[in-house]
C-alpha cells in the first residue's frame, strides 16, 4: 500500500527526532531549573541537583538550595505537564470532532473554572476555606457535565451534525459560564480584587510546588498513555465517524472516553495554573505540520511540543521585563501567535 | 537634649503657634481639592462618608453628629470612636450606590479613595455630585503626588507622607469651622510620630531590611508586597529601615524567589477582617512563612522576627502614624539593635 510505504519511509527518515525530543525536553526543564527571578550560578544548580537527587552533600545556602528545588523545578515539571496536557487536549478534540478550531477550552471549562474561581476569592463561598484552586476544578467540572448533558439532550454524537451540535453545547456552556464570571465580578469586586483575578485567569505558575506536580504529571502521562493507545481509533475518525465504525472502532465508547478524559486532565491543568491559552489550540497544528497527520507520532509529538513550549514561555515570562512576572498566558501568544503564522505560510507552500 | 527631641521641642512650640492663632473659617470658603475647585457659603450641616478613612478623620474633628452616613469600611472602627459610630447608619459595607448617598441629602460627601468618585468612579463621578449640589471632598492622602489615570490602584509620583494626611484633616476642619480642634488632631499626630522616630533613632539601627506581605491571590502565590513610595514605604524611611521591594507601585506583586533572596531582617504581615483570599488571614501568613521550603530559611523567619500590623495602617489614613508606633515598638522588642 502507498499510503503505509510513505508512512513507512518517513518513520524510518525521522527516527532520530524522538531521542532529540527528549534531550529538548530535558534541556528545557534544566533552562528552567537554571533562570528565574533571581541570579543563582550554574554550579549551585548543578550541585543542588547533585544533592538532592544523588544525595550529595555540597554544602550550600539553604535559600539558593530551595529557589532551585522547591520552586524552580516543580514549576517546569508543572509547566512541562501542562503544556503537554493542553496540546494533547486540543488535539483530541480537534480530531474527535474534525474541527481545526476545537481547542481544550471549547466544552466550557476554562470558563466553569473562572466562574468556580470567583465565586470562592470574590464572592466569598467556602469563607476563604475553600482554595482558588478547588473553586476552579469544581466550577470546570460543574461547566463540562452542563454542557455534556445538554449536547446529549442535543443530539450530540459522533455523526457530523453530532460533532456540531457538542460544539454548539460548549459554546453556549461557555458563554453562560462567562456571563456568570462577570456578573460576579461587577457585582461584588473592587479594583484590587479584580486584579488578583485577572493575575489566575492568564494563567499563574507561581504559586507551583511538589504537590502539584505529583498531581500534574501523572494527568499528564495519562493523557498521554490514552492518546497513544487510541492513536488509530483517532486516525480513523479522521476519515468520519462511519468509516471509523466500518474499521472496526466502537466510535461512540471512544468518543465519550476520550472527551471525558481530556476534561479531566483540562481541568485539572486550569485548577493548578488557570486558564493559559493558545497551547491547546495551536500545538496540535504546528505538530502536525512538522509529523504529519498520523496519531502514532502526532501524539507524542503534540505532547513533546506543548511541554517544551510552556517550559519555554515561563522562561521567557520570569526574564522578559527584569524585576517582574508576566502572566504566562501573555506570553504564550505573544510569542506563539508570529510562530503559527510561520507554520501557515510555511504549510502552503507544501505540495 | 539630643537633636531630636531639640527638633521636637521646636515643632512642638511652632504648633503650638499655630494652634493658638486657628481663627474661624471666613465664607464663602473656596479649596483646591484634587484637581477640582470646591466652595462652601457656610459649614456643611451634614456628611456622608465613602471610605473609612474620611469617616475617622470627621470622628476624630469630633464631627460624628454631622455625618448621616458611612460605607467602604475595611475594618472595625477604632474603639474611641465607636459610640459616635453606633449611632450612625451605615449605608454600605462596600461601595454604596450614587441614589443611597444623594437619598441623605448631606451637605458634603467625604471620600477616601478618588476611584469611587474619579472619572470612573463605581459611586459616581464627582460632576454627577455637584450637578444635585452637593460638595465632594476626597482625602488629599490618596491625590497628592499620585497620578491615578495609571495603574488600576493610581501610581504615586512622589513618596507619600504623613503630611498629605495633616493636610486633610485641617481641610475638613476648615469647611466645618473647627480649626482648633483640627491643629489640635494634627499636633498629636506630629508628636506621636515623631516620639516613635525617636525610639527607633535611638536604636542606631544599621542595614537592617524589611518587607511587608499584604496579601496574595493565593496561598503559594506571587504575593502583594510594599512598593517604595506608599505608607509602608514611608514608615520604613522615616525608622531607618530599607524596603527590600523596589518596584514604585503602591502594591506590586513580587516573586517569593526575589524576597527570599533578598532575605529581609524582618517581615511584617498584615492582619485584616477582609476573607477573600486564604492569605488574608495573618495566621495563615505565619503559617505558610514557617512551613514553606525557602521562606522558613529566612532569616527573619527562623529568628521570629516578623511583625503582625493592622492593614488599615498601611494604606494612606490617619492610621499610618499608628503603623509606625506599631513599627518602632517592634524594632525595640525584637532587639535586633547592634
């Protein structure tokens, strides 16, 4: 077949791009451990390493020690699942519902999270018990069955009209769910409490450390385990939900699983980080213009990019204007957006 | 006599002057008033206050039985005033709208902060009060050296002093022709703070550093800390202790990376009703100051150097001199003089 002799040959021209995907991603996680707010040298953060992972016993200052280990690193780890995690999201959906446009955001979860995130800080449910993070994860997960009963109710599914009508779902979800952000924040907040607001709502690593990201990697290897693991189902839904099911794919049970899990796993990044946008929208395509369209390497391609890409905007976040942080979400499309426009005019010019 | 208590005696004596030639207020009275000029025939008959800093310094001028209303309270009144405040309404715990303010028919509305009555004001605007006739007057504290188109709390171009704070009090004293006990009010602001100064000078503190954490958005968050030119700021210069925070906006938020490398000498927190964030609570500051990773590794932190302040006193009021006191009483308490 032409079609699996192409595929064959360009696995075999591309081989080496996977063992450099990972030396990418392992030396993106170091530049992170490396720059930051402050100056700490190169040889504390190797030694910090050092002591900590071999149990060497460089004597070092305990707050350099800490910069590198408690907040440093957990927060590339953090930015690392995340960003693999949103792209993994979005390329799902966007194969699942054939839509160049899905992105993770799309079954209103990012604006559940918002809404759970003001009605815990603004509004003052939970009497300040209850984390931002909570109100997040609650509000997402609230937003997502909302809108999935009401595209069940819709006729949703996995025919054409279906994917549109789940489509159709999120974004009446969404819009609902941002109304409500907003009349809550009209209602009750004051210019420094909308801040603070809008400060999570671009999206905010630095309040990162271990537990999150004992909590995020996991999701994130998840994700990753199932996007590989339907990776031909995903193939086949490329060619419509009836092909698919003439192939032998149970379309419907795949579809529900795979949904619900990039909920899961959308959420749970948003309830860590808030709301960053553009990765899950925008990787799956810039992946898909360097390996093609199969979801045998489209997968873990998508994952490897979205990862070192997050890695890379907080880098660039924490040094960008010296002295203060950016909202990652900022950077994220402000460097990403000029980087996608590169990736359209290249791809047309492709046969 | 050293030099500060010789300097004292003079601002004393020149007080003092003062205090004995506050004649009475002429009408009709014309004042600059941030950025606005506003005329008064006679004495305003009632007040309504926005912002609990107005509504304390009118208390203070022994003005309670003229103000018919209060809102935008943050904490509980101090406990001096609190007879005079029980007998008055309280419009809103927040901002209270333009209708329940006017519905009062007071004499003159008297503003803390100019972000509820400035171009945008969530009240009003300060035109929509003068179209039904009644005087606005804001708290110089919060206009003076501040450009307030910038940044969504205002930017302050000069660094803010107690003196912006004097300057109100004498003003509001004025419109309600009661300026004895206005210079009276200010000489015990000037004394007492100048009586703190002295207790921290005596010290002969040398590098020692400071931050203080207001609160954050979120527990682990980057947190909201004292830039170089508001109250906090203000109390720091004036005891001799340097804000480890370089940033000139009145709140900016600064990476716990960047504070711990900096590793102040001590930590002042602020305590305050407000509940929004878990981090509004000052003990969960302390908790998180003695159970994060690198925080607990300050210096500050694992010498107990850290000062609880009411939060009201750090922003531009009346209760900035109390911070100080609080302030120089702790450098005295915590020994940290050599």
């Amino acid at each position: 077949m032409t079609i699996a002799a192409a595929g064959q040959h360009s696995m075999a021209r591309l081989w080496w791009r996977w063992p450099a995907g990972v030396v990418v991603l392992a030396a993106t996680v170091f530049a992170g451990t490396c720059i930051g707010e402050t100056a700490i040298p190169l040889s504390v953060v190797v030694q910090t390493l050092a002591n900590k992972v071999v149990g060497a016993t460089y004597p070092l200052d305990p707050i350099d020690m800490g910069i590198v280990w408690n907040y440093r690193l957990p927060r590339a780890l953090v930015a690392a699942s995340c960003g693999a995690g949103l792209a993994l999201s979005g390329l799902v959906l966007q194969s699942l519902l054939r839509n160049a446009l899905a992105d993770p955001y799309l079954l209103g979860i990012s604006a559940g999270a918002s809404t759970g995130a003001v009605t815990v800080t603004i509004a003052g449910i939970g009497g300040g018990a209850v984390s931002m993070s909570l109100g997040a994860f609650a509000g997402a997960l609230t937003a997502f069955l909302l809108v999935a009963l009401l595209a069940k109710a819709a006729g949703g599914g996995v025919s054409a009209r279906g994917t549109g009508q789940i489509i159709l779902a999120g974004i009446a979800g969404s819009q609902l769910f941002n109304a409500l952000t907003s009349f809550i924040i009209t209602k009750s907040a004051n210019a420094e409490q909308a801040r603070g607001i809008m400060f999570w709502l671009l999206g905010n690593l630095s309040g990162v450390r271990w537990p999150d990201v004992t909590l995020a990697v996991p999701v994130a290897a998840i994700g990753l385990v199932a996007g590989v693991w339907y990776a031909r189902a995903l193939d086949a839904f490329a060619f419509g939900a009836e092909s698919a099911a003439s192939l032998g794919v149970p379309v419907r049970t795949v579809q529900t699983v795979l949904i619900g899990l990039t909920a899961l796993v959308t959420a749970v990044m948003v309830s860590i980080v808030g709301s960053i946008g553009f990765v899950g929208l925008v990787i799956p395509h810039a992946a898909r213009f360097v390996v093609g369209v199969r979801h045998g390497r489209l997968v873990p391609a998508t994952a490897l990019t979205g990862a070192a890409f997050l890695m890379a905007a907080d880098v660039l976040s924490r040094t960008m204007i010296p002295g203060q942080v950016l909202p990652i979400g900022v950077i994220t499309a402000l460097v990403g957006a000029p980087a996608f426009a590169l990736i359209l005019l290249r791809g047309r010019r492709r046969p | 006599m050293t030099f500060p208590r010789l300097a004292l005696a003079a601002a004393s004596l020149a007080l003092l002057t003062a205090h004995a030639a506050a004649e009475p207020t002429k009408y009709p009275l014309t004042l600059e008033n941030c950025g606005e000029t506003i005329t008064f025939d006679k004495a305003p008959a009632t007040t309504v206050t926005v912002g609990q800093a107005a509504t304390e310094a009118l208390y203070a001028l022994g003005l309670g039985d003229k103000v018919t209303g209060t809102s935008v309270w943050f904490t509980d009144v101090l406990p001096e005033h609190k007879s005079i405040n029980d007998k008055v309404e309280r419009l809103a715990d927040n901002d209270p709208s333009f209708e329940s303010v006017v519905a009062r028919k007071p004499g003159l509305v008297a503003v803390q902060f100019i972000w509820h009555v400035g171009p945008e004001g969530i009240v009003a605007t300060r035109e929509q009060f003068h179209e039904v006739g009644i005087p606005t007057y804001v708290m110089p504290a919060d206009c003076v050296a501040k450009d307030n188109s910038v940044g969504s709390d205002g930017t302050r171009i000069a660094t803010f002093s107690t003196e912006t704070i004097h300057q109100g009090v004498r003003e509001l004293a004025e419109i309600f022709d009661v300026q004895e006990k206005g210079e009276e009010v200010v000489a015990d602001l000037v004394k007492r703070e100048a009586d703190a100064v002295e207790r921290a000078k005596a010290l002969d503190l040398k590098d020692v550093s400071a931050v203080f954490w207001f609160s954050s958005a979120d527990m682990n968050i980057d947190p909201y800390v004292a830039g170089q030119k508001g109250g906090p700021a203000y109390m720091l210069n004036k005891l001799g202790v340097r804000n480890i925070v370089e940033s000139d906006e009145e709140w900016p938020v600064v990476g716990w990376e960047t504070i711990a490398k900096a590793n102040p000498t001590i930590i002042i927190i602020a305590r305050m009703d407000r509940r929004r964030f878990p981090a509004d609570d000052y003990e969960k500051k302390l908790e998180f100051l003695k159970t994060d990773p690198v925080a607990s590794q300050m210096e500050a932190v694992k010498n107990n150097r850290i000062v609880v302040m009411d939060a009201h006193a750090m922003d531009a009021t009346m209760r900035t001199v109390s911070g100080i006191e609080v302030l120089a009483d702790a450098l005295v308490d915590l020994g940290i003089a050599k």
